[in-house]
C-alpha cells in the first residue's frame, strides 16, 4: 500500500549546547498497488536554537523521502561540529540510530557567482522514511555560538520514473542492458573528444537513470583535459539494492542542484561519474561522458580532473570487487583519452589555498603532484572516500593500468602429471585465473615453446590446442586492455606421446603350490609391460578386475577347472596411451584314475579328496605316470605327519624328491609345480619313495594348465 508521510517538525536545544530538529510522519491510507510515476521532490525543514531548554514544535506535513542532509547560510562556512541524524522507515515504522552525517563537504568553487548557493554537508541515503531527528553540536560541545546561521534540513524524495513504474515487479539490471550515454555533439566550445586508449565500459545515461534536466539549465563547462581523477563515496548504507542505485542517483543530482534553501543550490550533479556496489556506471554532470566536463567534486582541483563517486559509505567497510572494476575502468578511459597511465603521477594546480586531510598545504597557483587516480582527501580535507576504499585505491590503480595482475595457471587438463611432466596424447586444455577483472583483460595468448599458438578473448578462462610428438614448453600470457604484456606463466614441461605400450611378457598363468578347489586353482598370473615413454599402470579386466603398479610383473591369482578364461589385461602409459593383450587359458585337473600304475595302489573314499576319490601306496618303487599336453602342472596331494617321500619325473627325467610330511593333516594340496614357456606334451610321474617309517603317500590327481 502506498503511504503518504506527514511530519511533525520540532526543534529543542541538547544538553550540549546544539540544535535538534525532530519530525515524525504518520501515514495516509489513499493509493493502493505498487509505485506510480512520480517526480522528484525535496523539502527542507528548519533548525531552531530556542534561547533555553528543551521545547516542543508546532506540526507540519510532508511527504515521505529517502534521502537527507543539513545546509546553512554561505556557501563556503564550514560547519565546525557534529551533526547526527536518525530516521524512521516506512516499511518498519522502526527508528535507526544515530548517523553521523560527513560535513567536510567541498564548497562549491564559484559560490560568488551563484545566488543563494549554500554550504552542505554530504547527502544521506537512508532508503523510504517517514520521521527525522536532527541534532547539530558545535566542536566545542557548550554552545551553538559558533553554528553558521540557516541551518536547515533537506528531505529529498528521488521520486519514481516512468520506466521504474512499469518495471516495479522487474528492476531493470543496469549494468546488463543500458542504454550508451550520449556524446557531446562538437560546438565552439565543445571540440571533438578524443579516442581512449582502452575501450568505454557501459555507462547509465542520465536520461535512463532519470534526471529531470530542467534542475539544471546552465550550459556545461569545460577543462582543457583530465590529468587525474578523484575517487569519491557519497555515504550513507551500503544495504540499498542495486535496484535502488538510480533512485540514489537522483536523490543526489536534487539535493545538490535544489533551490536554496531546499538544496545546495549548484547548477549541476558534482561528480562526473557514480558507480555502485554492483558495478553499473552513472553518467553524472552533463555534458557528455566523453568529454572534460568540469565537475564540482573537489574543491582547488576540478579543473584537471574528473569526479567518479562509489555509491554507498566504505570507512569501516570496503567496496566491493565490482564496484572496484567499474571505477577501474572509468577511469583508465578518461585517462586514456589523454594519454594518462592510471598508475602515474601527475601535476596539478592548485586552484584554492587549502590543506588536504594528511594536513600538505597547497598555495592556489602552484603545480603539486599527485597520483592519476586519487582519493578525495589528497586533494581537500575530508575523510573521503573512507579509510577502506582509500585503502583500494592501489588495487584501483592496478587494475585500470595494467599490466593484468595474479596470472596464473590453475590445471591442465587432458594431461597426466607425472613427476614434474605433463603427459598426453596431443590433446590439451590450459586453465588459468587472474586477480584483475576479466573486463580490464583484451586477450589471453597461449604459448607453446615461446610461439602464440592460441589467442582468446580477456573474458576466457581457458585456451585448448593440439601438441605435435614430443616434449614441449606450454604457458601462457596475458595482454591488458590497456596493452600491456603480462610476462608469461612458468613454464610446464608437457610431453606429447601417441605411441601404445607393450606387452614384452604377454600375460599367462602358471600353477603354484596351494589348496586346490574345483572353482579355485591357485595360479601366478605374470606379465611384463613396457612403454618407450613412461609406463604408468597395468589393469586387469578379467575374469577378476585389478591394478597394478608399472614395475610389478606378476600377482597371485585363482582359477576355475574345466573352462577357459580370458586373462585380459590393458597397459597404460602416462600419455594414456594403451595396449590390450587377452590370452585364455584352463586350468584341467586329471584324477589319479586316469594315470598309468605300477606296482600297489589302493583307492581311497572322502569328501576330502578331489572328486571323492585318491590313491595310496606305501610299496616302494609303486608308481603313477601322467601324461598330458600344457605349460604348466601340479601334483595335488594329502599330507599327515606318517607321509612319506616320493621321487618327481619329468619325460623321464628325475627332478625332485618330495616330502609329503605334515605336522597337520591337509588335502588336496599342490605341493610340486613346474611350468613352461609353451604348451607341449609332457610326462608326469611320481614314485613312492618307501620312507623308514612313513612309506605311505596319497596322491590326489595332477593339475595342468592348457
């Protein structure tokens, strides 16, 4: 519901000495809905010094406003104290406390010029409020004496344009899609700007943010050039939306230029530029962004300089990094124009007798130099722009001269890193980061062995590129908009490799000693895997998954009898290169039965034994002879601590003489194994030993792999 404000003005005198003015407002309940076009307005409201105590005011009525300050008779007294407000929001219907209001405003230069002009303190945001108090302490704090006369309050409703209200359920976003400012069209007086050495960033005309161009009917002046700018914040909460910034804007264009005593009585917006906590540039004093118009933004100095202002108050608090880049660029092209580096230092003169904040005298007349970008307290005696944004101006500088500051490359990807080289196939992405604003960046350059092989846009974070075979040098430069060259990122060592690994031992399994089950035949899978570069892994795929390391060559592994599987293994080089090799092989389990005999053997029952069923015999030279066709074999027996020895043949060949003792019973035990390097027929056969004492053995098959 739309809410009319009606003020109750008093005055009283503090305990101190001051003068207090105090206003509430009530609401009125015609309107309805959401904000109507309505235009700017501003009111003031007088301060009165009653001779002693406190006393009551008479009521009077006014309509809500959303921003403040405090004015007096002659344009260049200063006010020598305090003055402190505190308002009463719409919205809330909730008191702020105390703030203090800056009032080491800059006088306006040609104060004897302009009838009515009034000295000021800076303007106050406070957002849409209905109620205000007032309080005004001279320096000393016993006596209002010394308090320049007329002090008045100024109450500045920024009003609600015609694109506001039809947009009040969608704010315009400003720094997205606006409108170019318009140019000055060349006059006598008005000659040809000249082209910036970086490009123009987006700017709010003033038609877009709303300014009512009859509060401002002298014609624009002009300086010869911009040596410098000056970095200003207007005060006031940092909680506006960026919605609100427009609004802000004219709020401060009609208090500065409102009719004495309602305003500061000055023919135009003071500063050049506005820019807020969201980034989005305002064209401030007419007369074309483009050109040297002469501002009122500090006082002595304005002739060489321009004005840019960060909306908000950034004593305790720093701007934030869009509002950094905005002023940032601003003003590198307002320098450009003239052939000024942001980060220089340049001569000023001065154009008032004065001290600045750090207490330098200046003498009106003499040259004194100063930073192209500067605070506003460099230049007159004023907090401003606040102790933290101050504190930013050399990140400012940065960023607007360039070189691009904070390069760095954060991955590659596409790549393997091994060691201290990368590792690929050709292929590769460059990633990188910057502390300076993509905005303020003309092109990244990516470099392969010193030659630019790659250039992308300043808004890029990343540049891709194809590496011939071979080891190379990749990094990668940064190119301001200003021109600057960033010397180019560290060096990384980046290996192209397309060649596959190999396999020098192609996989295979072999049979070892162990418990042997049906479903699981222990066996050695070995392999030996290379690569011309640097091998970095071998995988097992099947029948079971696995990875290895690049300098193991074997691992323990189990088999299924009576089918093949495919011991399909894949090599990786660092590159990611790789190399796949799938030989299949069966593992077969040939009972006793199947053996040729001689001499004594007697069949044995048990679940223990494979297939249900084994042989014994305790009669020396009693034997068993397989004969099989495969690369690998393993004579599966049980042990007790009464087994005895028997003697190994291998196609006729005495090889090992084996002890089947066990201090504990076992079965199905692969005790003997032997392997080749391919598959050939073979003969097996064991011969029972007659050990003294423990002649007996149990054989329970033999165990081939083909």
């Amino acid at each position: 519901m739309k809410r009319r404000a009606w003020l109750t003005l008093g005055a009283v005198v503090l305990g101190g000495g001051g003068i207090a003015g105090y206003a509430v407002a009530s609401p009125s309940t015609d309107g309805a809905g959401g904000p109507a076009e309505r235009p700017v307005k501003v009111y003031n409201l007088g301060l009165k010094a009653p001779e002693t105590g406190e006393r009551e005011l008479p009521r009077t009525e006014t309509k809500q406003f959303s921003l403040l300050g405090i004015s007096w008779t002659g344009a260049t007294k200063k006010l020598d104290g305090k003055a402190q407000v505190r308002t009463r929001s719409v919205d809330t219907g909730t008191w702020t406390s105390w703030q203090d209001l800056e009032t080491d405003a800059d006088p306006v230069e040609d104060a004897d010029e302009r009838a009515g002009a009034r000295g000021a303190s800076e303007p106050l945001w406070v957002g849409p409020s209905d109620g205000v108090e007032v309080q005004v302490v001279h320096e000393d704090g016993t006596t209002s004496a010394g308090l320049p006369s007329g002090l008045r309050v100024n109450l500045v409703d920024p009003g609600v344009t015609a694109a506001e209200a039809d947009a009040a359920t969608e704010p315009a976003a400003y720094a997205e899609d606006v409108t170019p400012s318009p140019t000055a069209t060349p006059t006598a007086t008005t000659p040809p700007a000249p082209a910036s050495t970086v490009p123009e960033p987006p700017i709010v005309s003033r038609a877009d943010w709303g300014a009512d161009e009859k509060l401002s009917l002298d014609p624009s002046e002009y300086n010869t050039d911009v040596k410098a700018v000056f970095v200003h914040h207007t005060a006031g909460s940092n909680d506006y939306t960026c919605a609100e910034s427009a609004s802000i804007v004219r709020a401060i264009y009609a208090y500065h230029t409102a009719p004495a005593p309602s305003g500061n009585g000055w023919n135009d917006l003071g500063y050049n530029f506005l820019v807020d906590k969201c980034g989005t540039i305002f064209e401030g004093r007419k007369g074309g962004v483009d050109q040297p118009v002469l501002g009122a933004h500090t006082y002595g100095w304005n002739r060489e300089s321009a004005g840019i202002a960060a909306l908000g108050e950034y004593t305790a608090a720093g701007a934030s990094n869009a509002a950094l880049t905005s002023v940032a660029e601003i003003a590198a092209w307002k320098l450009g124009q003239y052939g000024v580096d942001p980060a220089s230092t340049v001569q000023l003169k001065a154009g008032a007798t004065q001290k600045n904040f750090a207490g330098t005298s200046f003498t009106s007349g003499s040259s004194y130099p100063f930073d192209a970008i500067s605070g506003h307290r460099d230049g007159y005696a004023t907090e401003c722009p606040g102790n933290s944004l101050y504190g930013q101006l050399p990140t400012i500088r940065a960023w607007a001269a360039g070189p691009v500051q904070g390069l760095k490359v954060t991955s590659l990807t596409g790549a393997t890193l091994s060691g201290s080289t990368y590792w690929t196939k050709g292929a590769i992405t460059v990633k990188w980061s910057t502390t300076t604003p993509v905005s303020l960046i003309s092109k990244f350059e990516l470099l392969v062995d010193g030659n630019v092989v790659t250039t992308v846009p300043g808004t890029a974070g990343s540049a891709s590129t194809t590496l011939a075979a071979g080891s190379h040098k990749v990094a990668v430069r940064a190119v301001h908009q200003s021109g600057k060259t960033t010397p180019a990122t560290t060096a990384l060592t980046v290996v192209a490799d397309t060649t596959a690994p190999l396999f020098a031992t192609t996989p295979k399994i072999t049979l070892r000693t162990g418990t042997v089950e049906t479903a699981a035949v222990p066996v050695t899978l070995g392999w030996k895997a290379t690569d011309a570069q640097a091998l970095k892994q071998v995988n097992l795929v099947s029948p079971t998954t696995a990875t290895f390391g690049p300098t193991i060559t074997s691992s323990n592994r189990t088999a299924k009898s009576g089918a093949a599987s495919t011991w399909s293994m894949t090599a990786y080089d660092v590159a990611g290169n790789t190399r796949t090799s799938s030989p299949a092989f069966t593992p077969m389990i040939l009972q006793e039965t199947s053996a040729t005999k001689s001499g004594s053997w007697a069949s044995r029952s048990s679940s223990s034994y494979l297939g249900g069923k084994s042989y014994s015999s305790g009669s020396k030279n009693a034997s068993l002879t397989w004969t099989f066709t495969g690369r690998s074999a393993a004579w599966v027996v049980s042990r007790a601590s009464t087994s005895g020895q028997a003697y190994v043949y291998v196609d006729g060949t005495k090889v090992a003489t084996v002890d089947l003792k066990s201090s504990t019973t076992k079965y199905r035990q692969a005790i003997w194994t032997k392997s080749w390097s391919s598959s050939a027929q073979h003969k097996i056969k064991i011969v029972v030993v007659g050990t003294s004492g423990r002649p007996t053995i149990t054989t329970d098959g033999l165990v081939y792999v083909k």
